[in-house]
C-alpha cells in the first residue's frame, strides 16, 4: 500500500537493527521510554522488543489517557451518571474502567443513561436531540483530545445551549514527564515522544524535558520503521553525549505544533493542578475550565460531594504506568484480571499496557 509499505519495509528494518548491533554493547544498557500507549501497542505488534539488542530495553509509560485517570475522576463521572435527567457522554475505553465500587458500564446496566460517542459533535448532537435532559461530556486524553472538546464547548455557546457541560480530566504530557524525571527511579536514557500529541503542541514542547534533566528526546510516527528510526536516534544522542529533542515524525509534526489546535485549547481551558493514577497529583499538568466559560463546566453546574476513594486491592496499574514494574509482576496479571475481567484500566484500554501484554507478551 503506497505510503504505508514504505514504513514496514523488512529490509530497512534489518539494516536499521544491524547498524544497532553493530555498535556493540554500551558501558550499561539504555533505557528509553515510550510515552505513548500508541506506541506501546505499536511496539509489542511488530514484536520489536524481541529484535532489538538486548542491551537496549523499552519501558513503558503513563501515555494512556483512559489508565492514568484517577479513580476520583472515574467516581465523579459515576456520580454525574447517577444524577437525575443527566445523559453522560463518554470515548468507549472509559466506560468499563472500574471506579472505587462500581463502572460506567454497571451504571448503564442499572438504568444510568451512559452513551458512548467517537467525538465531541456526537456529544452536541445528542443534546439537541434532548433539549430536556442534561448532557455531560466526558473530557478524557490528553493535548490530543482536548482541541476537539473545546471546539464543541465554543459550538453550544455560539448555538446558545444550556443543556451541555463537560467534565474536563484532560491532561497534559510534559508535566507528566517531568514528575516521572523528579521521581528518581527510573533512571532514564531517552524518551520516544508520541507522535498524536505533538501534532497539536509540536516538538519544541519538550525542550525543557531535554535540556534541565539532559535525556534525549525523539518524536516518533507509529509505524515499525518510525519506532526503529527513533531508538535509532536516541541510541546516537546517548552515544554523542547529547541531549537534544529531535524530530523524526516530520511528515505530521511540525515544530510550533498545531496554532489553531493550541489556541483553541487556551481560549477554553486553563492548565490546573491534577491528580494521575500512579503519579500523584503534578502541577498544572490538567486542562479545568476558564472561568469565562464556566456554563459549560459540570463540575460547577453540578457541585460533587466528597467522595470517598478505594483502589482495587491488589492492583499495580499505577506502578505500571510509572514504568517501575512490568505487568507480569503484578499478581493479578492473568490471576483474575484479564480483558474479560479488569480489575484496573491497564487491562481495560486499547492502549493498556497490561492489555497489551496479555495480548502480545508471551
């Protein structure tokens, strides 16, 4: 297939894992992080663990949207569910993610309107349909998704809704990479940065990431040779001594990012202080509602309780996602919690890395 064949030639892919080999083994292996679930998808269908030197090992990160949401924001949107007259709205991983005692999806069972939509118009579309009931969109992903939500947000302004809000858990990826750095315990060597997101906020957004803790950064495409490319790169960057931001996805990334996409985000959102499963809460590293659209904002249209918060007993998706542990430590991991029986949104996304090791890791 035109332009696709051409990132998944074998021959390429040879010569790229010679040219590795043929380096020989550093003073210590590299550790590089993708930092995208895409990517780590990507990365075990190819089966590119298994052909790179073992000296270089590819960890996992936080670049899932679904997975690193926190537990709270998944009983809040429980509890929006339960509201009377309200229709919640939500992207489809989100709506198995277990919360504290419940699901989205057992809420829908138990008679919550819950509807899954594949954009925020959809989202519009069912409140013009129901101008009597309350719809909540379900804000969730990161830089990626957040254009979207924000151009919905503007469209029921300009149509003169009152019958929509959203409920923004969008966070941002620097500050996560960031924290993971400040951690201490990962001992990086290079981060694949994801290649979806920098569309919208562009390469230069990880300067700072490269130049204050000096760990490489590539921005990769999705394909086995983008991947391959990109190790390619950081592998030279370590051996260089340098700590650079490249750009290897030059057929979608730019470096200023998406103008439109980025202004868009400002003009509605705000960055705030907000909690991610496994990290913490990072500052500003979440997307509220400027106060100037606050109509369009659920969680002042509906004030929540305190909510009492409880983890699933035994799961380590946080720990996953920080890259401290792979999913096959976890005790759970096929012990009780697989696709069909999640017990933590690693398991249940797309783009969980628990998800993806049951599918893929032998």
């Amino acid at each position: 297939m035109k332009y696709l064949d051409e990132y998944r030639d074998p021959r390429v892919a040879r010569a790229i894992l010679q040219a590795l080999g043929a380096r020989g083994q550093p003073g210590r292996p590299l550790r590089f992080m993708e930092i995208c679930g895409t990517h780590t998808v990507a990365i075990f269908r190819a089966g590119l663990r298994q052909l790179l030197p073992p000296w270089i090992n590819l960890i996992s990160g936080p670049g899932c949207p679904v997975c690193v949401t926190a537990n709270e924001d998944i009983d809040r949107a429980i509890w929006l569910a339960r509201q009377p007259g309200v229709i919640v709205t939500t992207f489809g991983d989100l709506i198995r993610v277990p919360g504290s005692t419940s699901s989205l999806q057992n809420e829908r069972a138990a008679g919550a309107d819950v509807r899954i939509v594949y954009s925020s118009f959809d989202a519009l579309q069912i409140a013009r349909d129901n101008p009597a009931r309350h719809i909540v969109l379900l804000g969730i992903g990161f830089e990626t998704t957040a254009p979207t939500v924000a151009a919905a947000v503007k469209q029921a302004f300009g149509e003169g809704m009152d019958n929509f809000t959203v409920f923004s858990a969008h966070k941002l990826l620097p500050p996560a990479m960031r924290a993971l750095l400040n951690a201490g315990d990962l001992h990086l060597d290079g981060f694949l940065c994801p290649g979806h997101v920098s569309t919208v906020i562009g390469a230069a957004s990880y300067e700072e990431v490269a130049s204050r803790y000096r760990v490489p950064c590539v921005v990769t495409g999705f394909e086995p040779l983008d991947v391959l490319q990109g190790i390619s790169m950081l592998v030279e960057q370590v051996s260089r001594g340098q700590a650079e931001v490249q750009n290897q996805y030059l057929r979608a990334v730019s470096w200023e990012g998406n103008p439109v996409a980025r202004a868009m985000i400002g003009e509605i959102f705000t960055p705030v202080d907000t909690t991610w499963r496994g990290l913490g809460t990072i500052p500003l590293s979440g997307l509220g509602v400027r106060d100037d659209w606050a109509a369009f904002d659920a969680t002042r249209r509906f004030p929540m309780p305190d909510i009492h918060v409880r983890e699933h007993p035994g799961c380590k998706c946080g720990e996953v996602l920080r890259g401290v542990i792979t999913p096959v430590e976890c005790g759970l991991f096929r012990q009780g919690c697989d696709p069909e029986s999640p017990r933590g949104p690693c398991m249940v996304s797309s783009e969980g890395t628990c998800g993806a090791y049951y599918r893929y890791h032998s």
